[in-house]
C-alpha cells in the first residue's frame, strides 16, 4: 500500500508541474498549424540538468521531448534536449522550463490560485504574464 501512495504523490506532482501552470496553457497563439509546435508551448520542463529530476519522474520532466517524441525512450531524452532547446531558440518557439519542483509547485499553485481568486484578470491575461515569466 505504501508504495502504491509513493508513486501515487509523485505521478500526481510530475504531472501537474508539467501540464497545470500558466507556462504551458498559453497555447491560444495564432497561426497554430504546426503540431510539434503546441506540444511545446503546450508543456513544460523542469530540472532538466538534473539526474535526480530525470530518475525520479522516469524522464517525465522533459515533456516537450516526451510530447513531440513520444515512441521515443525515455533513457534518449536526456540527449535530444539541449538538441531541442537550440532548435526552439532558432525558431522562436518558447522553451518552458524550471529548475525544480519548488519551482515548478509554485507556477502550478500561482496559476490555479489565479483562476479561483482573481476575477478581475482574463485567463489571457494571467497566460501572456506568465509566458513572458519563463521565457
């Protein structure tokens, strides 16, 4: 039962850090005609240097690669990112990323407790903010 909780807590922060933040909800930009391209605006990275963030999320916390990639092993990701990050820089794509869980609890908590509290902001708003945060 313990270990099932374990991976249960762990599965619920590796996905919420990389899927429920504002970073990663601003896929409302124009001219959305490229797939690979709302994969990456569409998520986000964290601890990307670290051994520890890449063993203990089973290479979950490089998204962007396991979202354009996903018939792609988890132990090549690790290699293809920084290959991935230079290209997103060379065609102005947004590369969101963090350096870790607190970094990343604080993006998801922030995001979600913008939606709940802050009517006076749009969703737009709040996802234009944070964009401009990460990059």
């Amino acid at each position: 039962l313990v270990p099932c909780g374990v991976h249960s807590l762990l599965f619920m922060v590796h996905s919420q850090i990389t899927h429920i933040n504002e970073g990663a909800m601003t896929h409302g930009y124009k001219d959305e005609k490229c797939w690979y391209e709302h994969q990456i605006r569409t998520a986000l990275n964290y601890g990307v240097d670290s051994w520890y963030y890449y063993w203990a999320s089973g290479g979950l916390n490089l998204q962007m690669e396991h979202h354009c990639f996903p018939n792609v092993s988890h132990d090549h990701l690790r290699q293809l990112q920084p290959i991935f990050e230079e290209v997103c820089a060379k065609h102005s794509i947004p590369y969101n990323k963090v350096d870790g869980y607190v970094d990343g609890l604080r993006h998801h908590f922030g995001y979600v407790h913008e939606l709940g509290f802050n009517k006076e902001r749009t969703l737009e708003q709040i996802q234009r903010e944070e964009a401009k945060k990460l990059q």
